[in-house]
C-alpha cells in the first residue's frame, strides 16, 4: 500500500469512531483517543517495514503533539526504530514522487530524519 491509501485507511477509521461516539453521545475517557483507535484497527494489517512506518507516521502526525507523552514515545520509538530497518532512500525512490515527498516532509516535521 502507499502513504496515501495507509492515510485514507486511518482516516476512515478515525472518522468511523468519531460517528460511533456520536451516534451513541458517549464521553471521552481518559486516554481514549480517535487516533488510537484507528491505529489499533490497523496495525496488524501491514507486513513491509515500509507500510508500518507510514501507519507509525500517520499515528503521529495525526495525534499533532495531542497524544500523552507515553503514547508519542511509543510511536516515535516505533517509527526510528523502522527507518534503521529500512534503506529509506531506495525506499523513497520506489515510491511515486508526490508520496516520497509528503513522506519526507512528514518525517522531517516529525524530527524523525
């Protein structure tokens, strides 16, 4: 999969959640998150390095500094220890040219690379 569909797949689970509370006007607990619970419906559907770095990336950007210490930790540790798995610039070349940009812009934002 490539950064824009991983992002559209987060994106309407995210948004699914949001409805769910809605339709059932139930309160937010404590450390209940949309983006945690986008990310726990798809984190066992990648298997490429690649593909599970840009759902940690997604995670992160998606959360915009909102998430808990703890939780960021754990996306960041998750994402670094990805990108020295991967050769990210053969990676990068693979990609389409609009999706290595926003990967890279998303990842320097990030202070990831």
């Amino acid at each position: 999969m490539n950064y824009a569909e991983i992002r559209a797949w987060f994106l309407g689970s995210y948004y699914s959640y949001c409805r769910l509370k809605l339709r059932h006007r139930s309160a937010w607990g404590d450390g209940e998150s949309e983006v945690g619970f986008a990310y726990s419906e798809l984190e066992s559907s990648f298997d490429l390095p690649v593909e599970k770095l840009m759902l940690e990336v997604s995670a992160l950007i998606l959360s915009a500094g909102r998430s808990s210490e703890s939780v960021k930790k754990y996306h960041m540790d998750a994402a670094l220890e990805l990108v020295e798995q991967i050769d990210l610039s053969s990676m990068l070349k693979e990609l389409p040219p609009e999706e290595a940009a926003d990967l890279v812009e998303d990842l320097r934002l990030l202070e990831i690379c």
